[in-house]
C-alpha cells in the first residue's frame, strides 16, 4: 500500500520545525543508541536529558524513583499534561551493521556479562521527548498550563512507573489531566501511527512453579516421585487454562518457557524448576490465570501421590506489568487530530497487543486521568512492503537486528505528541 495521502495534510510551521531541527536531534539519537544502559542504571542516560531539559528552562529532579527525571515547566493557568519516554537498554548483543552500533558491555543483575542495546528503540522515544520539550518550549504563547515531562527507568523490567509513583510522582508534581507516550513499532511501516480504544498492552505476569519429587536411580523409578513426569503433566494442564477455562473471545497467554530438571541420563532428580510468562488483559482473567496455576501445580501433586510437605511451590514474581488501557475521550480525540495533520493512511487502528508495557500504571494510579499511547511504525517502506508480498518474517523488536528508520519515528512521534499537547493545552 502506498502512503500517499487521500487527505488533507497539515503543513504548518510545527512539520517544518521538526525537520529543521531533525539533523541535531539525530545527533541526540545516534549517541543514546551508542552508548545504552541496562534497567535501573540509566545514570548517563538521564543525565545527558536532564541536562537538555534545565537548558530549555523546565525545573528538572533527578534521580527519583531510581535513575528517573521529572521535568516540569508551569506557563500559566490551565491543565496539567505528561508525557513519558523510558530510558533502559537491553542485555542483547547488538547485529544491526549500524556504523553508529552499540558496543556497550555491562553485568546484568543476575551476574551474567552481557552486551547491551536499545532493541526496544527506547532511544528513538528519549529522542523524541526531547525535541517535544523543545519544540514546545519554542510556542509557549500558544498554550497555557503544567508540562509535566518524564523520563523513566527500568520499563523492560516492569518496575520503573511503580517506583516513580511510589516515590510520590503524582504528590510532589502536578498530577496530570493527561498522560502521553509512543512506542515504536516493528510491525508498521515508518511514520505511520498505530492506536487502539481501550486495551492495548497486557497484563504481564512472571510465574516460577517449583515441583518436588523422591529422586533415586533412573533404574529404579518405582522407588521414586519424579519431577519431570510431574513437571510435564503440568505443563499439559496448564493449556487447558486459555482452552476449557476462558471464554474463547477473552485473550490470554500461559506460557512454559523454560523447563529445567536433572543432571545425568541415569539420575532421576529430586525436582524441576518451571518458568512462565501469563498474559492478560483485565485484572478478573489475570486472577483467575494465576489462581488456575495454582491449583493446577497442587492437583497434579496430589495425584502423583506427593506428600503434603512435597506439595509445587508456585512465586510470582514481583516484576508484574499490569495492563495499559487508552481511555476512549483522548484517543479518538487525537485520532481525528493525527487524522487531519498526518493524512488518513497515515493513522491505523490496529489490534491490541500481548506485550507489556508499564505506562498503564500512571492510568491505574488516578482513573480519573485520559491516557494515551500510540505506536510510530519504524520498518523502511520498501522493506516492508516486501515482505507484506513474500511473507518474510521482520526483526522484531527485542531483536538483535532491529533497527528502526529512526529518522521518520522521531519526527513523526515529536510531531505527533507536540501537535497532541497543544491541543489538550490550547488557550
């Protein structure tokens, strides 16, 4: 499909001062994407941004709730809006060929030497929050109110919102009337806005299940309670949760992805360590997904014939991500602005994702606040295309070659969200 417009587009002095200032935030964005840094250590990172943003005259905090910075600037009576952009990188070893590609080294928290990447293209979002703050600050005689600009840590570990709240975000600064964000997508071509009404990213929920046995020689299994027997006929219950258990039209994800037991071929082990991701969408499917889990690892035990004191130990993870819900008032509100500044065929409703992303949390926190994130596609035009025709697979995002056309993400997403502020803050 071409992107050709079949609408009207705007071209104002917003569209010509992103691409004027484009080359410089270019610069912002080849040196984040050099030089990332894992989950709760974003020190240089968000000190290069909090630098920018006291530059341009926002009262900037720094390390709050972590490594996170709150940037605020107040221009007068009037509402009260966020936009967030997250900052960590990914224990990925980067393959892109990118001239600019990150060589960065780092330990990981569980103690494993790693590379790291921006292979979420957080580095695109820092890059376009950076030219908002700015093209923002250049039309404060156009807008009256509180901008409240976030940078936050720790996204991919799905606790970075949850410490920037509990520290008292919504206490210390203005509370918003509107939350923003984007997120680039590896499944749009660049420069076009995907959205969704409502849900759009799941609940995501990390499980450990410890299964006990009798371990002995492999032998001699009668004398014996093996895990691994056990272990396997959890995981074939555990399919029947999204399966015999859910409303077919409720979605829903229990996923085994490691399975670990034993040492030696001829050794029947005293236990096996199960590893799941549960996705969701409201908080009712969650619960009954992580009750199901439960019962399942204990039922399965019983009927092995373990013993009390042997019974599957099942942790959830505290790293929970809960939903991210896009209030319906602010998104067709900027669906019908991005509509007419970016053309139609520009602006796609796409269905909701299975991913997390912990932006819901500052919804959650006050459901009295409009939220909204939307994604900016990243995918070059013609490679796209060509493999909509060849049905070739794209990197993905987490890939170690995903790099996106990071030109037309940030200038699309600092036009977007400009244009989408001054809107919700219009005199």
């Amino acid at each position: 499909m071409s992107l050709l417009l079949s609408t009207t587009v705007i071209a104002d002095t917003l569209t010509e001062s992103v691409k004027q200032q484009l080359p410089e935030l270019m610069t912002v964005y080849r040196d984040l994407h050099q030089t990332p840094e894992l989950s709760s250590v974003e020190v240089k990172t968000a000190k290069k941004l909090a630098k920018q943003a006291r530059e341009l005259g926002f009262t900037v905090t720094e390390n709050f709730g972590g490594t996170g910075v709150v940037a605020v600037l107040k221009n007068g009576a009037g509402p009260t809006v966020m936009i967030r952009a997250d900052m960590d990188g990914l224990p990925v070893v980067e393959q892109t060929g990118l001239a600019f590609a990150s060589k960065q080294i780092a330990m990981t928290e569980e103690g494993t030497e790693t590379g790291v990447m921006h292979a979420c293209a957080h580095d695109t979002h820092m890059t376009a929050w950076l030219g908002t703050a700015k093209e923002l600050v250049a039309r404060k005689s156009n807008w009256s109110g509180t901008l409240v600009m976030i940078l936050q840590p720790a996204e991919e570990r799905g606790r970075g919102a949850r410490d920037m709240l509990k520290e008292g975000l919504y206490e210390k600064f203005p509370k918003p009337d509107y939350a923003l964000a984007f997120h680039n997508s590896a499944d749009l071509p660049a420069g076009v806005i995907g959205y969704t009404d409502g849900f759009t990213l799941a609940n995501v929920d990390s499980v450990n299940i410890t299964v006990h046995g009798v371990g002995g020689h492999g032998a001699y299994p009668h004398a014996t309670k093996d895990p691994i027997v056990l272990g396997s006929r959890i995981v074939g219950a555990l399919q029947t949760l999204v399966s015999r258990e859910l409303d077919p039209q409720e979605p829903a994800v229990v996923t085994v992805g490691s399975f670990q037991s034993g040492s030696k071929h001829n050794i029947i082990s005293d236990k096996a360590t199960l590893l799941l991701t549960v996705r969701s969408y409201s908080d009712e499917t969650r619960q009954k997904l992580l009750d199901g889990i439960a019962r399942i690892a204990k039922g399965e035990a019983i009927t092995a014939g373990l013993s009390d004191e042997l019974m599957p130990e099942v942790e959830i993870q505290d790293e929970y991500t809960p939903a991210t819900f896009n209030t319906a008032e602010i998104t067709q509100q900027m669906v019908g602005l991005f509509e007419q500044r970016f053309g139609q065929e520009r602006v796609r409703a796409i269905k909701p994702s299975m991913a997390g992303e912990d932006f819901g949390r500052y919804y959650r926190a006050d459901k009295s606040i409009q939220s909204l994130i939307f994604w900016v596609g990243g995918v070059p035009e013609k490679q796209w295309q060509q493999a909509k025709e060849s049905g070739a697979k794209l990197p993905s995002l987490h890939s170690p070659f995903w790099a996106p056309e990071a030109d037309k993400v940030i200038a699309t997403a600092t036009e977007a969200l400009t244009a989408a502020s001054l809107k919700l803050l219009a005199k």
